[in-house]
C-alpha cells in the first residue's frame, strides 16, 4: 500500500519537474514520449512493489539464443 | 533650471527637504551693484577649506571690474566665464537641470549659481572623513603588503592604479541603484582580459535595477550566473594586490563605493584555495600548503560524516585497540553517533555565529568557554564521546585554513547534507554524495567558463597554478582559462647558477 | 563536446566498469592458473572490434550511431535495428546496476535492501545524465587520476604476497581452455564498446577520436589484464574461480603490520567510480538512443521516467545470482556478438558498398 502511494508521489514528482518546460516548448512528440514512458515507469514499479512475478527480458534472449546455447 | 537665482536655490532646498546640512552662501558679485551668486553645498560631504580657499576666495576678491562688465553684458555666459578666468578648480562641470544639480551636491559637489543664468556650474570639492588604509581584516599575511581597500571608491581604485601604472588599465563607471545611486566601477587590463567577460560584465551591471546599492555583495548576487548553487561563482577580497594579481591574469575587477570588498570575475574553484601569501613565499613551502588546503577540505567536509558511518556501519576498519577504546568510550552515551554529531556541530556553529558578534575582548572568553569548558564538561557528563570533541575540533580547525569565507560556507552547510547521508547508507552514501557534489561542481560555470577547471577540463598549461605553486620562472604563460589573448606572461627565465 | 583526452579516459573507466570485480572469476573458472594469457588473448581481439566500430566511425563524421544506421538502413529498418541499439544499451544499463547491488548487498552490505544502493546510485547517474556528456567527461577528468593512484597503491600493497609459482604449471590442458575463457570477456565489456559510438561523435578532433578510443580500450584491458594477473598470483587459480569476487578478496588480504588491515575499501571505492563512470555512460547512450530513434530534439526529457523503467527492471531482471552468472557465461557472448559484432560488420557492408 504505502509503496504505491510512495512510488505515484515520485512521478507526479517527475510530472512537476518535466512538464512545465515540456509544454513551455511545445514538444508535443517529447510530451507523448515522456508521458508513455512515465505511465509506463509506475505501472510497473506498481507491478513490482506488489509482489507480482515479472519475466525478465533475459528470459527472451534465452528463448532466442536457445538453441545455439549447449 | 529657471532664470532667476533666488528661484533656484528654493527649488534646491524643496527637492531635498530644507534639510538643515544645507549650506546656501549668497553674495554680490562685483560689489553692490553686482550679480547675485549662490554656492550651495553640504557641509558633511565637502571640503570645506578647500571651498574657502579656492572657490570663496577667487570670486570675493577686490579687483574684478573687467570681469563683472564682462558678465553684467552677457548674461548667460556669466557662469562659463567664471569657470574660465576665476576659478582655480581641477573638476568644473557645468549642469543644466535640477537633477545633475542635486546628484552634484549629494556626492558632495559644490553648486555655483548665478542671477540671470540658466547653467550653473558643479565643483568638485569632495571631503568628508574617511577610514585611513589599514591592514586588511580578513585575509592577513604574514608577507606582503598590508594595504587593505577602504569604503571610498577613488581611494581604492588609486590603490589598484599604484600597482598597475599600465596605461591599457581601463575604467568603466556606472551609477547603480535608483536611491543610493551609487558608483560602481568595473577595471580591466585592455588586451588581456577576455572582451566577452569584460562585455558580459558590464551587460549585467547595466541591466540591475534595484533600490539601493549597500555592499559589494549586493552586486555580486546580482550579477552571478543564474544556476542553483551553494558554491561561490564571483571572488572577493579587501586585498588590492589580490585584484592586481587578477587583473594581470585577464579578470574583471568590480569595484563598489561604500565597501572594502571588490569583486573578481570568473571566479573558479582553486581560485578560492588560493591565498595572495602563495606567490610571496617560496615556491616550495606554497605548494605543500596549497595541497595542506585540499586535506582540510576533505576533513572540514568529510571528518564527522566519517566518524558516524565508521561507528555506525563500519567498525571493522578500525584497528582493534582504536575500536575498543571507542566503543568504550560510546558505551554511556546516550544518543546514536548521528546525533551525538549533530549536537556538536550545531553548538560549534552557535559559538562561530557568536564569536562574530561579539566584541573583540569578550570574543576570546566566548572561545575559550565554548571549547574547553562546554566541550570539556559534556564529555564529562556523558552527552558526547570525547573522540567527538576531537573530531569536530579539527573539522573547524580545517575550516577556518580555507583562505576564502565565500568557500567555507557551502563547505558548513554541506557537511550536514553528508552527516545525514553517512547516518543513512554509511560510507557508500558519502562516496555516492561525493560523486554528486562533484557532478555539481563540474557543472557551474563563471561567466562562461568552466568552474573546475583547470581539473576538468584538463588544461595542462593551467594546472601549474592550481594544485602546486610552480616557481616564478616556470610560471610562462597566463592561466588560459581567465585569458585566451596574450598569454605569454614572462619570457623564460635563466635561473641563475652559482658560479662554480 | 569533449575533449579527446577525455574519451580516452572515459573509455579506460568503461571497460574496467563492472568487469574489475567479475572478470578474473570469470577467466579463472575455465582457464584456472592460464587465466592471463585468456586476457590478453581477449584484449586482442577486443582491440579488433573496436577497430571495427572505429571504421564505422570514421565514415560517419559527427552523426551517431542511431543516426547513420537510420541513414544506411532506411527509415523502417533504420528505426528497427536503432531500437536494438537502445534495448542493448538499457538491458547493459540494467545489468551493471544490478551487478553493482549484487556485489556491495552480498560482500560489504549484507543488511541493506539492494533497493536502497539503486535508489542511491540511481540519483547520481540521473543528475549526471541530466548534466549533459560534457558534464560527464568533466566529472570523469577528475575521477580518473584517483582511480590510477588508488590502483597503484592496491597493487602495491599486494606485490609482497606474490608468488609466480602459481602460474605453474602453463598451458597445461593446452590452449583450448584458454581461448574458451576467452570467448565470454570479448562479450563482456568489449562488444559493450559499440554503444560509444553514441558519444563518439562528440568527440571534438574526429581524427584523435579514433585514437582515443583505441588507446583508452587498451589501457582498460592492460588494467584488467594486471588485476587478473594479480589475482592468480596473489590467491592462486583455484580460489580466483571459486570467488565471485576474486578482486575483493584480494583487497581483504591486505595487512600490513597491525594498523592496516580491512582496507578493502580501497578497493571499494575504485568500484564505485569505475562502475558509476560506466553506468552513467551506459544510462546516457540508452537515454540519447531512444530519443534519437523517436526522432526527438532533446533526450532530457526522458531521463527520469527512463530512471523509473531501469529501477524496476532492475530488481526483476535476475532471480538470482547464479542466474545471471549462467547467463553471462552463455548467452550474453551470444547477445553481445550478435549486437556488437555482426551488426556494425553488417551497417558497414552496406554503407561501404552504397558508397
């Protein structure tokens, strides 16, 4: 419970930092990537900090590089 | 400015209260058939001898018939011709309107009026007490001259002009601060200071609009670059050789009336560990005491934040007898290492900030009741180890060897910052702090250029001057960083060998 | 815009980065007593890679890595194989971070929550990404004189412990286990080296770029070709791999008469700059890779939701250590080559034959 709290008060942290230039400048492609990635961030420390099993990206290295591994 | 005299001097006396300071001298010129003629003066800012003798005098004088025909028949430059003919006067400018008028006599200018004239004519006869030149009481040496500036700009700017006699030394002054209006003076030597900083300077100084202009400081928070910074980025010093030194270097010296401290821009890093007494004594003495500067940096800084993660987090790096009297000595002690810390350092900080205000006699029984009997009696009572007292001893020792005030501030506040890192993540949240810190530092710029260098980036030519103190006849050029211009500062130099 | 010098530097820190501590375990446990010569057979053809990716660029003055590979490729697959690129460069990000918690939760910190050492080390490679390269090379510039001195004092404070005997006997199961040490330290950092082709461009003097990038690798690799020597020599073969951290131990051994002991801090404090030069790096290509595949004017912007992304990753991307041991022993050569090998050869090919 307090880590989500915890992790949604560090982005909008973030959002305070970074929009207010973000939109001074008007980058609309910079806003939307920022945004994706943000949104992305805290879902999945949300996802983390609530104990769920994440596949790590390793996992599809292995699957691609498996059959040349002995 | 109106025509009639008596109308002037009562606007005069309006616009600035009909204060009583106000001296108003009338008389007839020429004799009873004569122009009437005013001199208006402050009595606290002038001179007042000098008015008498040189101002009075001449134009009380019997044997001036030519010259009251000459004025009685041309009306409105009766005042030109009194400048021409009657007044032995180094510094005459002639005013038209009220304001140039009143700024005069508030500087301490003498206002010469005339019945029948529009213009009338400023004196200058600037007087008034002054602080004489004494020893500077900030930066002492043990070498060197003891001149230190005073609060009256002509005084020190003669004082940098002694040292200079150059004639490329070049003077800008500007009138700063809508009520004190006050002078500013920016000094540079024309071919070696760098255009775009003596440019960015007086750009900045240009642009200040404020009330009233009390310190030096005033200025230098004004001016410095925009960027979120405990770190000093303008330097200051009472010490009229540190400001030749500067200007030989290629800096811009800002001079301010009312102030002993001028100003010297860029200003960078190992500048501040740098001390005028460097360059007098030996090359070899100055370096190891350049490089003993660094070390108290480090302890000022680092000292109690290692303490605390040491007893903390690490004691296993400490030798085994060390641990145990430590431990021994921590066994009664209340608090955890952090606090003890704490407390220790906030009482060292009250005793500095009351060391500052007290008068000189009662400063030396508030040191020594501070150090010995508090430090010692806490001990005693068990609220601090005495390994603390030791460390946060030497900690304010090492600070006070840092040459420049500007720089031990960040340096006080910060170690706090590294006392909380140290109580939380230990050795590791010092070094992560360092990493930070240095970042920081890395980042700052002085008037364009980088704060750090000549450490980063490396200019190698520099670094003869920054960590060591090469000797005189090695030290060839000029540190690239204040000047890119006219860089070679000497020819090499035969070191003389003795004869065989 | 840097300094030629300091890329050299910034090179040296990188190929030391991480693999200080991991690198001679990870000779040693195939190679055992033959682990040096595996290291100089790998600086080798480290060294040849990295004249490949000089060659690439050398052809593209002043433009990135993600930038002439949208040019040679096309923008669809330009964007494609730009967006491999920035995984390389972030799951590299990743896993320095994560070796870096690994090693002080599991040797100097056992209490501490590796969350806490990400967090903390987190916040200084975002200032610094944040800062700008320039920054970067800046803080590198003053770092890097400490890193050597206090190398040559750890050495130092070894050589009395040495004994050449251990070296004995060579090449004894002959060259195979040699090379086969090998194979994973060309993976593990010299196929990493490609990601500088991110900064490179930076570089004010292209021609002292070159230069520098090969210098700095050498020096990186005779550093970790020294420590690896030392650990044999020091600890001997068999504990070199049964170590995880062979580099530490050897720190721990240090004693000189009853004073100086547990100074393995020394050592710690290399690690941490040499690993934060590396991470900070790393986390800057990965930041600059992905605005520069999305085309965006500024890479600022991303850092802290970037920050976010790599904390997260981070704890999730290994289960545990002997995961990722495995994983670097086996698969990540294979990664890395793919990435660091074939497809800079491959960006060149086309490049050169449509010149």
């Amino acid at each position: 419970m307090w880590s989500v709290l915890l992790i949604l008060a560090v982005g909008m942290a973030i959002i305070m930092i970074d929009v207010p230039t973000l939109r001074r400048n008007k980058s609309r492609k910079e806003l939307w990537a920022f945004s994706v990635l943000l949104i992305g961030g805290v879902a999945l420390n949300i996802v983390v900090g609530l104990g769920v099993e994440v596949p790590s990206p390793l996992e599809l290295i292995k699957i691609i590089y498996g059959p040349i591994v002995r | 400015m109106a025509n009639d005299l008596r109308d002037n001097i009562q606007k005069i006396k309006q616009s600035l209260g009909n204060s009583p300071d106000i001296v108003v001298r009338e008389w007839l010129f020429g004799g009873p058939n004569g122009v009437g003629t005013a001199i208006i003066y402050i009595s606290g800012l002038v001179d007042t001898k000098f008015i008498n003798q040189f101002i009075m005098e001449p134009l009380m004088s019997h044997d001036l018939d030519e010259h009251f025909k000459a004025i009685r028949s041309q009306n409105e430059n009766g005042v030109d011709l009194l400048k021409q003919l009657l007044l032995p006067v180094g510094e005459i400018q002639e005013a038209v309107n009220l304001n140039t008028i009143l700024t005069g006599i508030l500087s301490g200018d003498t206002a010469l009026l005339c019945q029948g004239s529009e213009h009338g004519l400023l004196i200058g006869s600037r007087g008034g007490e002054d602080r004489a030149i004494q020893e500077p009481s900030t930066q002492p040496v043990i070498r060197g001259p003891k001149e230190g500036f005073t609060e009256n700009i002509d005084t020190n700017i003669a004082l940098i002009r002694r040292k200079i006699k150059d004639h490329n030394l070049w003077l800008e002054n500007f009138n700063v601060g809508q009520v004190t209006k006050t002078v500013v003076s920016m000094m540079y030597v024309n071919g070696i200071a760098l255009d775009k900083v003596v440019k960015e300077v007086r750009d900045r100084i240009k642009r200040i609009q404020i009330d009233g202009i009390l310190e030096s400081g005033y200025i230098e928070e004004l001016i410095q670059d925009k960027t979120f910074t405990l770190f000093p980025t303008i330097f200051n010093t009472e010490r009229p050789d540190v400001i030749a030194a500067g200007l030989l270097e290629g800096r811009v010296a800002i001079i301010v009336d009312g102030t002993p401290f001028v100003l010297l821009v860029p200003a960078l890093f190992p500048q501040f560990f740098q001390s005028a007494e460097d360059y007098y004594q030996r090359s070899d003495i100055s370096t190891l005491v350049r490089l003993l500067r660094y070390l108290a940096l480090v302890i000022a800084l680092l000292a109690p934040p290692l303490y605390i993660a040491i007893t903390t987090f690490h004691h296993e790096m400490l030798p085994p007898q060390l641990l145990i009297s430590l431990s021994a000595q921590r066994e009664g002690i209340p608090f955890p290492a952090f606090i003890e810390a704490l407390l220790m350092e906030v009482t060292f900080e009250l005793l500095r900030e009351a060391g500052v205000r007290m008068p000189k006699a009662v400063g030396q029984a508030i040191s020594i009741v501070g150090a010995l009997v508090i430090g010692q009696a806490a001990v005693q009572a068990g609220i601090v180890s005495a390994a603390m007292v030791i460390v946060v001893s030497i900690t304010a020792i090492a600070s006070f060897i840092i040459p420049s005030y500007n720089m031990g501030i960040p340096i006080r506040i910060l170690r706090f910052g590294f006392m909380i890192l140290a109580a939380t993540f230990g050795l590791f949240g010092i070094l992560a702090g360092l990493i930070g810190i240095v970042q920081h530092l890395c980042h700052l710029r002085s008037f364009g250029i980088p704060y750090m260098s000549p450490y980063a980036p490396v200019l190698a030519a520099d670094k003869k001057d920054a960590m060591v103190r090469t000797p005189w006849w090695a030290m060839t050029s000029r540190p690239r960083t204040a000047s890119r211009k006219n860089t070679i500062r000497e020819k090499s130099q035969p070191s003389p060998k003795p004869e065989t | 815009m840097i300094e030629a010098s300091q890329f050299k530097k910034m090179v040296s820190l990188f190929v030391i980065g991480t693999s200080l501590i991991l690198l001679p375990s990870m000779l040693a446990s195939k190679a055992k007593q033959d682990a040096w010569i595996s290291s100089i057979v790998g600086m080798i053809v480290g060294l040849v890679l990295v004249g490949i990716y000089y060659a690439l660029g050398r052809l593209f003055p002043g433009k990135t890595l993600v930038e002439y590979s949208k040019e040679i490729l096309g923008k669809w697959l330009g964007t494609i194989v730009s967006f491999l690129w920035f995984t390389y460069a972030f799951i590299l990000t990743v896993l320095v971070l994560r070796n870096l918690g690994d090693f002080l939760t599991s040797s100097m910190f056992p209490e501490t929550p590796i969350q806490a050492i990400h967090i903390v080390y987190l916040c200084i490679v975002v200032i610094g990404v944040r800062y700008g390269i320039s920054n970067i090379a800046r803080t590198v510039d003053i770092f890097f004189p400490l890193v050597i001195i206090l190398l040559i004092v750890f050495v130092s404070l070894l050589l009395h412990d040495i004994e050449f005997d251990r070296l004995q006997p060579m090449l004894a199961k002959g060259i195979q286990p040699v090379l086969q040490a090998a194979y994973p330290y060309i993976g593990f950092p010299f196929a990493e080296l490609v990601l500088l082709l991110m900064i490179y461009p930076k570089v004010k003097r292209t021609k002292e770029a070159g230069k520098s990038l090969l210098t700095g690798t050498l020096f990186g690799g005779l550093v970790l070709f020294v420590i690896t020597l030392l650990s044999l020599l020091v600890l001997g073969a068999e504990n070199t791999a049964s170590e995880l951290y062979p580099s530490f131990r050897l720190a721990k051994k240090i004693q000189i008469g009853e004073f100086i002991q547990r100074v393995e801090v020394i050592m710690a404090v290399i690690w941490f700059i040499t690993i934060f030069v590396k991470l900070v790096i790393c986390f800057y290509i990965s930041v600059q890779s992905l605005s520069q595949t999305l085309n965006l004017p500024d890479y600022r912007s991303l850092v802290l939701p970037l920050g976010m992304i790599l904390y997260a990753v981070a704890y999730f991307i290994v289960p545990n250590i002997s995961y990722l041991i495995s994983f670097d022993a086996k698969v990540w050569p294979l990664y890395a080559l793919t990435i660091g090998l074939v497809l800079p050869l491959l960006l060149l090919g086309v490049a050169i034959i449509k010149k």
